[in-house]
C-alpha cells in the first residue's frame, strides 16, 4: 500500500508543566550575591553557610519563572540535587504529590495551551508520552492519565463513561481482557518518564544520577528511544506514522527541532512536528 492510503499512527509526546496544565509545584534555587564564588561543588551544608554569610539567596520560582531563570548563569544558581525536590516522590507528600498537584491544577481549570490536544489524544486511543523535568517516577506519572480515564475526582474534566466505552472499544481491535485489562495494556504501550528521576538514571545513564544536569539532552534521548518503539509499531501495523512534541521550554524545543530534522533525514516518510507553547500554540517548522 502507497504511503499516501495508509492509515495514520498519530504520537504525541507532551511536556507536563505549563503545557498540559499549570501546577503550583515550585522549582528552589538561589539568588548569587557574590559571582566570585564557585558553587557548583557545594554540598547542602555549604549552601546553608554561603546563605548565612550573604552570597547567596534562596528563592522559589514558578515552572514559567524557571524556564526564564535558569538561562541567567551569572545571576541565578540551581543546585539541582534540591532544586526540583517537590517535583519528584520523596518530598513530604511521597509519591501523592504529583496526583495532588494534578488534581488541584484540573479542578482549579489550571490549564495550558496542549490540555485540548492531550485530553483529544486519549480519547482517541492513540500512542503518547509524558516527558517532563520533573523527578517523579513512571508509574507516578502514569497517575495523570489513569486519573483522566477514570475521571478520579477531577470534576468534568475527565472522560465520560460513555467516553470510557468507546475507548475500550477502540482498544479492544489491539488488546484483549476486562475493561480495565484493556485500558492497562493501552498505558504500557505510552511512556512516562522525568528526566530527574532515577528510572530514566537506570534506563539511560547507567543508574549515573549525578550526570542528571542536561534536560533537553536527556529529552531527546527519551524521544529518540520512544520514537523507534512506535516506528516499529507502525511498521508492524503497516501504518504511517507522525511523531509530534509540544513543549514550553525554548530550550527544549530547539533541541527536539534539531533532533527531528535528524530524524527525518534518516525516515523520509514520518510526519514532525514541534508544537512551541511559550505563548500559546505555534508550530514550528523543520
């Protein structure tokens, strides 16, 4: 069959924070007072004692803030072993935090410019990833789904039981057993990961987790990982495949650009495409 008559394979990779919905999670880092000073090497104890002597200031920003501050080197210091500490599974809350955060976010209509597309993407039984900074694990951020499919306490925002019918019924054309069978089976194939956590130091870094200070490195690892599992599905399938990202990080999403112009040089026949969500929804071309 011609490339043009195939059916579609449609992925969609999402960032969580600021692209999905707008949690109130905040990033710690610290205001430098005194350039002078190396504090890459700091320890915790260190920290506290250059805060004490005034060279430096601890502060919270917001996932929006940080996706600014964090490119002001000379002004700003993140210690990233603390810094996203209550975006990942050992915070006060556990491994609940992220539900929480999610479940406040939805209910409060906290929502960001991909929130249509990913709610779309589910209802329609296709294939996509959450890859995110933050450092919870997989399985916690397998959550947010779960909780959309089931409409776990989030108000109206989650599907209809009718909805839930007719994705089963989708799915069942791929899988087989109980409803909730079927809907497990459909999750595994997806893919959550932060980049922060110890899963993607295990799968990627050789359970290395000091390396784990490049972001929109390790996202493109993922993506490029990700990508051949469902290129190999769609071969599988013998359907077309397009392969997209939505972020709001610039950073990330130069990154994920250049990376998909490498992509498809080598695979011709993918569909790329990057979704800028710094200030709405802009596609942005390869």
């Amino acid at each position: 069959m011609s490339e043009k008559n195939k059916r579609t394979l449609k992925v969609y990779n999402f960032d969580i924070d600021d692209n999905i919905v707008r949690a109130k999670t905040r990033i710690h880092g610290f205001i430098k007072r005194n350039n002078d000073i190396d504090y890459s090497n700091c320890g915790p104890e260190e920290l506290e004692k250059h805060i004490i002597e005034g060279n430096l200031d601890a502060v919270s920003f917001t996932t929006e803030e940080f996706a600014i501050a964090r490119n002001y080197t000379d002004k700003y210091y993140f210690d990233y072993a603390s810094a996203f500490l209550d975006f990942g599974d050992n915070g006060v809350m556990g491994d609940q935090s992220f539900s929480i955060d999610m479940r406040e976010a939805l209910k409060s209509k906290n929502f960001s410019p991909s929130w249509n597309d990913f709610l779309e993407c589910i209802k329609g039984g296709n294939l996509f990833s959450l890859i995110t900074a933050r450092g919870h694990a997989s399985k916690t951020l397998r959550q947010l789904p779960e909780m959309i499919i089931y409409n776990d306490d989030i108000s109206q925002f989650g599907l209809t039981d009718s909805e839930r019918e007719e994705l089963v019924l989708f799915l069942r054309n791929f899988h087989e057993g109980s409803d909730d069978e079927v809907i497990s089976k459909y999750l595994d194939d997806c893919s959550f990961m932060g980049i922060s956590s110890s899963d993607f130091a295990v799968e990627f870094l050789e359970g290395d987790t000091s390396k784990m200070l490049e972001p929109e490195k390790y996202k493109k690892m993922f993506l490029k990982k990700f990508f051949t599992k469902c290129y190999n599905i769609s071969q599988k399938y013998d359907l077309r495949l397009e392969f997209s990202l939505s972020d709001d990080d610039i950073v990330n999403i130069e990154g994920v650009h250049d990376l998909f112009k490498q992509l498809k040089e080598m695979y011709p026949e993918v569909v790329f495409n990057v979704y800028d969500t710094s200030g709405g929804r802009e596609k942005i071309r390869l």
